[in-house]
C-alpha cells in the first residue's frame, strides 16, 4: 500500500497533519515541508485529492467563499493518518540501513 | 484578465459533469497560485488542461469498465450464432450436392448449429461445447496460416470471392464462445419462438444460399451490412436507458459488423485474400468495433462531456 504513495502524495498527506486545509494552502505548505522540491500546480493537487478522497485517505471538510474566491478545505481521514503513518515508519527503516551503511568504517567487515 | 480567461478556458478541458461543482473551487485555487507567484500562468493552465484529461479518462474508463458486458454478450448470443449460420451456409464449398464440403467447414457449421440451438434452448454446456467446436477450424487455418503447420488454409467460395474462415470468424467465434458461456437456461416451451426462428433461418440458408447468383448475393450481403449498420446505429441513438442499450447495441454492431464486412469485401471486390484476414475485411472489421465503442461512448454520458 505504501509502495503506490508518491512523494508528492506523501507531503499533501502530511499538511494535512494539522488540520484541514484549503487547496492552496495545502499546496504552499507541502511546498515548505519538502524543502522546495514538491511544487504542486492545482490541476496536479486536485488530480491527487481526488483520488485521495476516493482512497478514503482524504475528505472535504467544508467549502466556503473568502474574498471572492472558493476555497474548498479537505481533512485527513483516520485510514489517511494511519497510511502515513506506514509510510513514514517504511521510509525510517529504508533510511537507517543507507545510514548504518555510512556509519561504518570503509572497508570493515561488521 | 487575461489570466482569468486562460483558466476558464483551460477549465472547459474539466468534463462538464465536473465543472459546475470542481470548476470553480480548482480555477480559484490556479488564481491563488499565481496571485502569490507561486506558480506561472503556463503551468496553471497546463494543469488544468492535465487534470481535465484525467479525470475524462478515469470516467470513460470506469463507463466502460462498468458496462454491462454480462448482459450484452448473453444478449447477442442467439443473434450472432444465428449470423455464422447463415454465412458459412451461404459460403458451403461447392457445389454441394455432388462433392465434398470439406471437413473443416463441416465441423465449423455443425459446432455451430449446435450452439445456436442449444443457445435457443437455453442448454449452456452444450451451446458451449459447440462454439468451441466451431472455433477448431479457425484455429486450424490460423496455425496454418502462420507456417507451424501442415495442410491448406480454409478459404471459402462465396459469389465470385474467397472468404477466409478464420479472418472472418476469429474473433466473431471468440464471443461466441464467451456468449454461449453466458446464455441464460431457459424453460423449453418459452424457447419455442426461439427455436422456430433458428430452425427457419437455417432452412432457408441451406436451400437459398448456395442457389443464389453471385450478384444477387452480393447486392444482398452489402444491403444487409450497411442496413444492420445504419439500423444498430439508429437503436444505439434511441437507446432509453444510456448505457444498458448502447452497450447492448454496440456489442451487437460490432459482433455483426466483423463477419459481415468481411463477407461484403470479398464479394464486392471479388478478390481472394492471399493473406487470411484482407485489408478490405479488417478495415471494415475495425470501422465495425469503433463504430460500436461511438455508439457506447455516445450513450455513455461523461464520455461525450
């Protein structure tokens, strides 16, 4: 399950951790927790919630109008929580054997 | 301005179903996006138009993926049996009294009459069994059409053309098969209309069919191809329920369409297909499919959004 997860996915999943969102804002904020790496158009965003939501990942929460301008706010699901959850502890466990790797000295044998 | 109108115009790429609801919320999102510079009005509008396209793609595909394909292949079972009857009648190696049919032609017919009467009464291991049967004389001019095999294709005299058997019944053989898997079992007295009408055609075919002139025979096999066409086409139009019917009514125009072009173009151009399927048949067999999946995609709502 894990596996189909994109980086992308992955941090629009993760600015949600603090509560719902709108479209740009989750946008913005998956941009700042990548670092930059993860810039997110909002045909792609909502390509990628829509089949959050159809996961159960994700759900809209409510939709409101501020300053003119729709703004529709999605919320992450318990089955969205737990997903990545997974996904973070499977990307913990990849990490540590790269970095027990590196930890060693060159040329040792254990 | 000009932004908005690259957006609205980008957003009409979103399938309409979509668009009253997901139009707005998404265009405004762009808007946002490129108000703060976090992103360009090219890329907005290309995601737009993307977003557009995958969604019309997933709806099309679940359309189909949805359809009731069950219900249609049992629906055109006795019909499309009913058709290879009547065809591979009409295109018996001659003559028939005084020589040999051959055998492959023989095992194709009686795996055929056996199916299409089994359909009629609803048996469905035997309806089965017998399109299976009619399917060993393809597969046997498809082996020997690629090399790995001894003997001679099976071509068929039909008017003043060749039609080859298995360019001409592979894949309608194929549907049968999977049709007559589907047939629904039947009570025998309300079969009896069904029966009559399998018994009559196959009458008839076997005492009109090898009798009729070349060119009458061709003016019959191209009437009859261009007015199933145009009449599965009027019923796909008019089908009530949008995806049920058209799904039925392009099913039925392709599994029909397949045999009868490629009858049709080996009578009106009186050739003998040197290579199995001919180009004529094959472009008449895909004009056929493709003219079912419009038929489907016409009836089918989002497809047409």
């Amino acid at each position: 399950m894990s596996a189909t997860i994109t980086e992308p996915t992955y941090y629009t999943l993760a600015a949600l951790l603090d509560g719902p969102l709108h479209g740009y804002a989750i946008a913005r904020k998956a941009h700042e927790l990548s670092a930059g790496r993860v810039r997110l158009s909002a045909g792609t965003l909502y390509g990628a919630l829509t089949r959050l939501t159809e996961r159960g990942l994700v759900a809209i929460d409510h939709q409101e109008i501020v300053d003119g301008r729709n703004r529709r706010y999605h919320r992450l699901t318990d089955a969205g929580r737990q997903t990545l959850k997974l996904e973070a502890g499977r990307m913990v466990e990849a990490a540590a054997i790269v970095m027990r790797h590196h930890a060693r000295p060159a040329g040792g044998t254990a | 301005m000009i932004t908005d109108w690259l957006l609205r115009v980008a957003g009409r790429a979103l399938p309409a179903s979509r668009r009253p609801s997901d139009g707005p919320v998404v265009h405004d999102c762009a808007r946002d996006m490129i108000d703060d510079g976090h992103s360009s009005i090219i890329r907005e509008a290309g995601g737009l138009i993307w977003l557009g396209l995958a969604w019309r793609t997933n709806a099309a595909w679940s359309e189909v993926r949805g359809g009731p394909w069950r219900g249609a292949a049992a629906a055109i079972a006795l019909p499309l049996g009913l058709l290879g009857v009547a065809i591979w009648i009409a295109a018996a190696p001659q003559p028939v009294g005084g020589g040999w049919p051959g055998l492959w032609w023989m095992a194709l017919l009686g795996g055929l009459v056996s199916a299409v009467a089994a359909i009629a009464l609803g048996h469905q291991r035997t309806a089965l069994a017998g399109s299976l049967v009619a399917l060993v004389p393809v597969a046997h001019d498809l082996w020997v059409q690629a090399g790995a095999g001894p003997g001679a294709r099976v071509d068929l005299p039909l008017a003043d053309g060749w039609l080859p058997l298995s360019g001409a019944w592979a894949l309608p053989g194929v549907l049968l098969v999977v049709a007559a898997r589907l047939t629904p079992r039947r009570d025998l007295r309300r079969a009896s209309a069904r029966v009559t009408v399998v018994v009559t055609v196959v009458v008839l075919a076997t005492i009109g069919g090898p009798a009729i002139s070349a060119a009458a025979l061709g003016a019959t096999v191209v009437t009859l191809s261009v007015g199933a066409t145009a009449g599965g086409v009027l019923v796909a139009r008019a089908a009530p329920t949008h995806l049920g019917g058209a799904s039925r009514c392009g099913v039925l125009v392709a599994a029909a369409g397949l045999p009868v072009s490629a009858w049709a173009g080996a009578v009106a151009w009186s050739a003998h297909f040197d290579h199995g399927l001919g180009p004529i048949g094959l472009a008449g067999a895909v004009g056929a499919v493709l003219l079912g999946l419009v038929g489907l995609a016409r009836r089918g709502g989002n497809l047409s959004n």
